[in-house]
C-alpha cells in the first residue's frame, strides 16, 4: 500500500514512546488518567474513499485483525461513520483506543517488565521514601540497574550511617560490596546520595566522588626528573610522588620545565639547577599547591596546537612568570614535514598569552597554513630542543 495509514505497527510504535519516555512506568506506580489512553491514526481523507475503497476496506480489516476485538487484548477501534455519494455510509477508524495498563503491557510484550519496576520501586521506597520523586523521574533506570539495588541500598545505608568518614574506598566495609562495585556505579550512587544525606555531608565542589563524599582519594602523583646531576637524591633522577608531598619537598633547582609527552620528559636534555616536570596535561592545575614553584623560573613546552597554547594559558594562571619553549612560528614552519590534523580545536579566549603566542594561535585557529595544523611536541627536532636549552643554560 503506497498510501501511508496507520497500521498494527505503527500503533505499537506510538505505545512505545510512552513507554521510552517513562509515562507508563509512572503511571503503573501512582496511578493517573493515562488510561484509556486514544492515540489519533493516519487514516484516508474523505475524498480518498471512493478512488481507493479496496485499498481502504484492506486497511480496516487489517487493523481489525490486530485489534483486542480479535486478540483478546491490546487495542480497540474508535469509528466515525462517513458518508460518500458513490460508496455509501462507511465506518472509518479514526482512534486507536487502549482501554488498560494491562493491554497496554501485553500489546508491548513488556508484562514481566512492569511487575519487576514495581517490585524494586516498592523494595527502594520502603528503605528510603525520599527517593519517591526520583523514581518516578528515572522509572527506566530503577529497571536498569535491576538486580543490583539490593547491593546499592546497602550502599547508601553505609554512607548514611557513615557520613564524610576518611576511607579509602577499598576500606569501606560492607557486606558483599566490593570497590568495583561502588567504582563502576559512581553515576547512579552520586544521584542518590545527593538526595538522601543531609548537606553538610556532602562537598558540591569537589572534583571526585571520593572527595564529594568525605573519603579518602587516591593521591594525584607527580613525575619529574631532576636535570642536574648534582641534585639527584640518593642517586636517584626519576620520581614519582604525591602532590602534596612535591609542595613539601621544595626544589634547590632554580630552572624548572613543564611538558606534557613522558618521553620528552624522559629524554630532556641535562641542565644545572634544573628539573622537569612532565605527563600533566590539562592537569596541571594540580602544581597550584607547590607554592615554591612561584619562586623559580618556568617554562612550559607544549604541542604547537590550540590546546598547547590554553594549558600554557592554564599554567601562566598560577605561575604568571612561565615562558613558552619551543612554541613559536619558526619551529612551526621548519617542521611543516611533520604537521598532523588537530581534529578538535579549541576557540577558548586566551587572556594570558604574549603578543607572538596570540598571533601564531590566531593564525592556526584560522587555518593560515591548513585546516587544523597540528605539531606535536614530541616531533620537534632534538637538536632543536637541546639547542633551546642550552641558551638557556647560557644566557643562565
């Protein structure tokens, strides 16, 4: 049939938004007047009737079929009688009627569904009845998460009973509840413990879940190496420490280098009173707390990208005296050989940046020399780098 009316499927189809939009599931646990529930059919124009009258008595047969009339469940007919000088009187279907939730179920084959929401959405609200309005909010997702909410009430009992303990999460005793558990369920645990712990136990700003909860996080680990022989503690060149135990340490090195790539870390040129700190990215909002880092020479060398130039921008927000290495126009074009795609740039405004950095940035956000021209750091000529540093060394 070339001609597109509401058929069997179509209905269901349209059932079946109701139930992806959670309408249904809600309506099965606080009852409203979702039911019976009318849903208006594509159905042949008035003046179609006589030039397809076959075509259209298929069509209503066929509906009639699949009807609860025929089936037993499911949906029924809403007929209008129209009249047609060369037909006659006919009844139209213009409605499909689903009386029920029941027929609405068995029509989306989603019975056993239904029973098991208001199984877990009784069992979820007879430990906590705060969770009402959030269940009837994410119906699908009590569902989802099915066999596992007897594992995640205990959860929330734990942390209710346990508010903004210290812990590691591996510490956290509760019974049958391993840290894999909690880990892979953050998302769903971080909405429902908003709800039910009061707020002083929660930290809204913190950027963990171990951290919004009062536990004990795992320690954000720095590494360097230090540059200079001469300081190398116990013969030891590579490090890698908490944060918080780098802002105790407090360097002798006068020099200190920030790059992202770990084997430019690895291989970075020898340097007196110097050492390098590298692996980062974004993250280097972490060295905010190394306050004897504002005491030292900074330099910071990154992909000549957009996001090279914004985390250059991040670092100069807490060391206002970093000076870029090795990201500038002439190394730019002496490795065009070398260039790759930037896929993602970045069009953040940069307020830190010297009056050369904004113009190479400006130039590669517009595609001067190609779309999304991209030099990593780690493509950059060694003698390059080392020739870099040993001006520094020099002019030092």
């Amino acid at each position: 049939m070339s001609i597109k009316w509401s058929d069997s499927l179509w209905i269901r189809e349209q059932l079946r938004r109701k139930w992806d939009s959670g309408q249904i599931l809600r309506s099965l646990l606080m009852p409203d007047d979702l039911f019976p529930l009318r849903i208006l059919l594509k159905r042949p124009q008035r003046s179609e009737v006589n030039e397809n009258f076959a075509e259209i008595s298929r069509w209503i047969q066929s509906l009639k079929k699949q009807s609860k009339q025929e089936t037993g469940f499911g949906y029924e007919l809403v007929e209008k009688e129209i009249v047609h000088r060369q037909s006659g009187r006919n009844l139209l279907p213009t409605h499909a009627l689903i009386p029920t939730m029941k027929d609405a179920l068995r029509l989306l084959r989603k019975e056993r569904e239904g029973d098991k929401f208001l199984e877990l959405a009784r069992l979820i609200q007879e430990e906590w009845p705060v969770l009402q309005e959030w269940i009837l909010k994410h119906p699908h997702k009590v569902l989802a998460a099915g066999a596992d909410w007897s594992g995640i009430l205990a959860v929330l009992s734990w942390f209710f009973s346990h508010p903004r303990c210290g812990l590691y999460l591996r510490q956290l005793d509760i019974p049958g509840i391993d840290t894999k558990f909690v880990e892979q369920r953050k998302g769903l645990l971080t909405e429902l413990l908003n709800i039910i712990l009061p707020d002083e136990a929660i930290d809204h700003s913190a950027p963990s879940f171990e951290l919004r909860y009062g536990l004990q996080a795992k320690p954000v680990q720095v590494r360097l190496r230090f540059l200079d022989r001469q300081q190398y503690l116990k013969g030891i060149s590579d490090l890698t420490i908490p944060v918080e135990q780098l802002a105790e340490f407090k360097s002798p090195a006068s020099k200190v280098f920030i790059t992202e790539n770990e084997i430019n870390g690895l291989c970075f040129p020898d340097i007196k009173e110097a050492l390098v700190i590298f692996g980062l990215g974004y993250g280097v909002e972490v060295l905010k707390s190394v306050l004897w880092l504002k005491e030292k020479e900074i330099y910071y060398w990154g992909d000549i990208d957009t996001h090279g130039f914004a985390i250059l921008d991040q670092v100069r927000s807490f060391l206002p005296q970093a000076q870029s290495l090795l990201m500038n126009e002439r190394i730019l074009m002496s490795h065009q050989h070398l260039w790759v795609i930037e896929e993602k740039p970045s069009f953040t405004q940069l307020n830190r940046l010297t009056a050369d950095e904004n113009q190479l940035l400006s130039s590669l956000q517009n595609n001067t020399w190609g779309q999304g021209v991209r030099l990593e750091q780690e493509r950059v000529s060694f003698q390059d780098v080392k020739g870099a540093v040993e001006r520094l060394e020099y002019n030092g």
